[in-house]
C-alpha cells in the first residue's frame, strides 16, 4: 500500500519502518515549490468524494423524506443528542499528532489505536448503561433501544484501522476518497432496504450498524496496519488530547445546543424539520468548505517554521474557499420555496424559511471554522479553548433566550447572529498568530461579497413581480432553474466587472482565471495531440495524415484588459 508522495515532497514514511520499531521519515518542513499542487490536489479529490457522497445523501434524503415521518427524523436525532455530544466531547483526534509530529514510530501508531479503542469500548458501555434513563428524561421510551444500538455501532468504531491517519499524513487522498464513498454508499443501501421493508425510524440506526460491519475490514485493506495493544506514548497522547477534550466540550454545546432547545420547545417534529433543513442548507458548507480541512492542515504542517508561508496559505485559501461557498448558500437561501417543494414534499411544509436561515448560519460559521487548524498546528489549543468557551457562553444563552421569546425561529435567529460575531473574532485572533491585521480576510471577500448583495437584489427583484409558487413540482422546478440561473449570472458578471474595476489584482478572481485558461490549453493539447478517426484510418486509405497544427499560445493573464 506505500507508495512516494507526488515529486518535490520528502519520501512517505515506509509503514516496513514502523513494523520495525525505527523512526519514519519527517514530512518536509520549509518551502516546498509542489505543497501547493498537493494541497490543492489532495482538496479537489476531498471535495471530490464529498460531492459523490452528498449525491448519495441528496438521493437518500428524498427517498426517506417520503417513507418516513418528520417524527421518526426528530426521534432519532433527538436521541443521538445525548451520544453525539459525548462523542464530540471524548473524541481523541489522536491522527492530528499523527499528522503534525515530525517522527512517527510503530509504538505510536498502537498507542493511537489502543487508547481509541478504549474510548470506543468505554463510551459505548456508558450509552448502553444509561439508555432507560436518557429515555426517561426525554419522556419517549422508544429512545432505549435505539440507543443501545448505537452503543454497539459506536464501539465497532474503535476497530477501524489507525493507518488511516497514516494516509492523511502522506498526501494519501485517493484512499480516504474511496473509504468515504464506499462508505456512505454501504450505508445508503442498507438504510433505503430497511426502509421500504419497515417503514420505521429503525432503517436510520441499522443502516449505520451494519455499514460499520462491513468498513472495518475495508479500513484495513486500504491502509493496513497490524495493531497491538500499547499505551507507550499515552504520556503525549494524553496531553495532547486533555486539550481537545475541552476543545470537544465547547463543539459538543455549540454543535448540539440546537437539537436540545429545539426539541424542549417546538417537540420532536421540529427537531426532524430542523434537521433536514440543515442537511439540504449546509450542502455548500459540508461538501467544500469541510473536505478540504484535512488536506490544508497537511499542508500547514509541512511549512510549520514559514509564518509568512503559513500567512499566506491561510489567507489565500480562506478567499479561494469564501468565494464558491459564498454564492452557493446565499443561492441556496434565495431558492428556499423550490427546494422544499422539490426535496422535501408536501409533509415537510413550512420548511423554506427555516431552509433560508440555516443556509446562512452554516455559511457564517464555516468562515469561523476555516481558522481552526491555524491554532491546531501552531499547538496554541489553550488560547483556542479559551476563544471558543467565551464564545459559547454567548450563544448558549442567546439561543435559548431566542427559543423562549420566538420560539424555534428565535433559536436559529439568535444561532446565526451569533455566528456573524464569532467569524470577526475568530479571525481577530488567527491574525494576531500569523501577523496580519484582522481586516485583511474580508477586505479579500470585498467583491464577493458585494457580488452576492448585487444577486440577492436581482432575485428578489425576479420574485416581486413573478406570482407565488403553486403546487406543481414541474412549476417549481422551472422556477428554481430560473432563478438559479439569473443568480448565478448575476454574481459572476459583478465580482468580474469589480475585479476589472478594481485593476485585476491577484486574488481568487486571477486564481479562477488562471484555472480555467489552463483547462482550455490542456484541452487544445490533448485535441492537437491525440489520434482522432481521421488520422488513425489515414494510412489505411492510402492518404497521407495531416500535419499536427500548431497550438495559437493564449494571451497572458496578467497583462491589463
């Protein structure tokens, strides 16, 4: 399974050394004239697989949405609430010291896994020991069962192969694209069955459980490591991760305080509206802006001692990534109506407006979560904690007020205004460590941004004097083809004619460009070069083949308009 990482980057670490007991080799540290291509390399086959996966969910989505009941959605989230905020909260990110440390030896890699395997063991144990009583506590006996399912589910866990960080570590990301996928695949399969054979909440849970089952094997065929119990480095495994477990709490209550307050005040219902809302919302978010973390993490680690490196890393990516997940979600909000009537059905009525908000809210907080990995390869996790308790100490309280004085559309109002608070100090803060002032991020957002304002007046504009969606799924769909199309016009011809404006500086627009004359000279090259009908039956006919025509060079980019 080892292969060299792409040219220009240090040798892979030889898993035949971690067998061994000796060092692997260091991943490069200073300039790297290929990290770039890597990263972005790597980012594209993320995204990549989180497209593929996302197609797989958007599909599952619909076909539950109308075997199954908002309930059965909000019953089983409302019972992972409790689990999932003590899997965040315990989750040990053992792959990040993996990822970051300069020398890896096997006795690391079985520490990882031992001490994750005991988590698993010991997390399940407590979810399955204290099912009856969180089903008592949020007064639907149902919760039980379910629970103790996913106590096994989350046990299993602890089984999959720790060489998976090992593939992070090297660039590897055509492996974790296929674990991904298949994942998700496995689960759709088994889940839809279930599904249409029971018509139960029951297909959300088992799904899971036997795709579980069958990955465990599959992490070990595509990144084989044989384990064996160790704790030999729990010394710096543990200091490391009594960090992240407070850095887990605070995701833990920013992540599921909605789920909780939703589910006190507006009921199990609106608990599966919210959720379904935020799945169908957050797609810009979920498929591009958190792919690419791990791959940008790797490539932070590997220009550690270059702050002014990093700097621009940072910042050059957190624009590249603003200005396609930026356009998409307000498009997303905008086109609210269609998406209910098209996704959801007619059950689901009423979810548009809590669609448009969560649209807007994932968006807000995906520009504050782009600076984590800063504050994780700096290894500053105390300033962080400190940021991001301070922080929840704000919402926390904001959203339940918001739930008590308007009820669920008070709690996802006061979620994204919070939210809009936090991406300023985040981003305050991750200039302070690498040196930028903290108007610099969104001084590079400036066209895209007035390019999204430009296109939300377009299509409100379209709206106001175009009648009201009616009940046809047809009318719909070509309401959001229309609107999708003048939105997206709209903002493309603004952010160009601001960039023209502006004296074409570089930025993310030169970056785009670039990208594309390069795809059109590719494709002159392969069509210039390759052996068409023609040519290849030429000789057989007896006439000679034409000459290859040279390629006409595209202007330069960087010459004024």
């Amino acid at each position: 399974m080892s292969s060299p990482l792409p040219a220009g980057a240090a040798a892979s670490p030889d898993p035949r050394d971690a067998e061994a007991g000796r060092p692997l080799a260091a991943p490069a540290v200073g300039p790297d004239h290929g990290l770039g291509r890597k990263v972005a390399k790597s980012a594209a086959i993320m995204v990549l697989g989180r497209l593929a996966t996302r197609v797989v969910s958007v599909i599952s989505t619909l076909l539950l949405v109308r075997l199954l009941l908002p309930a059965d959605f909000g019953l089983v989230a409302l019972a992972a609430a409790a689990f999932v905020i003590a899997d965040i909260v315990t989750a040990t990110s053992y792959g990040l010291v993996l990822v970051r440390r300069a020398t890896v030896d096997r006795a690391l890699y079985d520490t990882a896994w031992t001490m994750n395997l005991l988590r698993c063991l010991l997390l399940g144990g407590l979810v399955a020991v204290t099912a009856d009583m969180q089903a008592a506590l949020l007064g639907d006996p149902r919760i039980a069962p379910v629970l103790s399912v996913v106590a096994l589910t989350v046990s299993l866990d602890g089984l999959v192969s720790i060489g998976m960080a090992r593939l992070q570590r090297e660039f590897r990301f055509g492996e974790i694209f296929r674990y991904q996928v298949t994942a998700k695949l496995l689960s759709f399969v088994l889940t839809i069955a279930l599904a249409v054979l029971f018509r139960s909440y029951w297909c959300l849970v088992l799904g899971n459980l036997f795709a579980k089952l069958l990955l465990i094997p599959l992490s070990y065929y595509l990144a084989p490591h044989r384990p064996r119990l160790s704790l030999e480095h729990w010394r710096e495994l543990f200091g490391f991760s009594r960090w992240m477990f407070a850095t887990n709490l605070c995701m833990a209550a920013d992540g599921q305080g909605p789920n909780l307050v939703l589910g006190r005040i507006g009921g199990i219902e609106a608990v599966g509206m919210y959720n379904v809302s935020y799945q169908i919302a957050a797609t810009p978010v979920t498929e591009l802006a958190a792919p690419v973390r791990a791959p940008i993490y790797s490539g932070y680690a590997r220009v550690l001692g270059d702050l002014a490196a990093l700097r621009d890393q940072h910042l050059d990516g957190f624009a590249f990534l603003s200005a396609l997940t930026v356009p998409l979600s307000v498009g997303i909000a905008l086109t609210a109506p269609e998406w209910e009537r098209l996704a959801l059905g007619p059950a689901w009525a009423g979810a548009a407006p809590m669609i448009a908000i969560c649209a807007l809210y994932a968006l807000v907080d995906s520009l504050s979560h782009f600076t984590f990995n800063v504050f994780t390869v700096l290894d500053r996790q105390r300033l962080f904690v400190a940021i991001y308790a301070t922080l929840g100490m704000i919402r926390v309280p904001a959203i339940i007020a918001g739930g008590l004085l308007a009820g669920p559309w008070g709690t996802l109002s006061a979620m994204l205004a919070t939210g809009v608070v936090n991406v300023f100090v985040w981003h305050w803060q991750t200039g302070r460590l690498l040196g930028h002032a903290a108007a610099i991020p969104f001084l590079r957002l400036g066209r895209t941004v007035a390019a999204a304002v430009t296109m939300t007046a377009a299509v409100l504009l379209l709206r106001s004097v175009w009648p009201a969606i009616g009940n046809s799924s047809l009318e719909a769909f070509a309401r959001l083809l229309t609107v999708a199309a003048l939105g997206a016009s709209v903002h493309i011809l603004t952010q160009i004619l601001l960039w023209r404006i502006a004296g074409r500086p570089a930025g993310v627009e030169q970056t785009l460009v670039t990208l594309l004359a390069q795809t059109v000279q590719r494709r002159r090259e392969r069509r210039a070069t390759s052996h068409g009908w023609a040519r290849v039956l030429a000789p057989l006919l007896g006439r000679p083949r034409e000459p290859k025509r040279p390629l006409r060079p595209l202007p330069a980019l960087t010459e004024p308009g």
